[in-house]
C-alpha cells in the first residue's frame, strides 16, 4: 500500500509533520497518556521527547 503526501496546493500554513514523526508521537501519547496540547507542551519542555522525534531545539512544534 503506497501513501502520497497531501500536496499543500495554495502554499498556505505550515508543512506538514512526516509521517515516522507524527508515529512516533502518537506512541509517546499513548504510553504516557497525553493530549495533543499536553504533548505540545511535553514536547517542547523536555529533552527526552525531543531527540527521540529526532528534532532541533530551534524546531517548531
């Protein structure tokens, strides 16, 4: 099975996440139980959560 990204057409917002990204985001809301604004806080304040997406400090989240 073959999934295309969704082309962003009016270059409108931000890109999209990967999709190993947002996978491994979803693992880390599942094992600790967090909602998608806790994760944002969570993912931005620790370090651990940090690397393991493989983002920069400067990244956006």
């Amino acid at each position: 099975m073959v999934l295309n990204k969704p082309k962003n057409i009016n270059n409108v917002g931000s890109p999209p996440f990967g999709r190993l990204i947002m996978f491994k985001i979803m693992i880390l809301q599942g094992l600790y139980n967090l909602s998608d604004n806790q994760m944002e806080y969570q993912i931005t304040d620790r370090r651990s959560f940090t690397r393991f997406l493989g983002l920069k400090v400067s990244d956006k989240v």
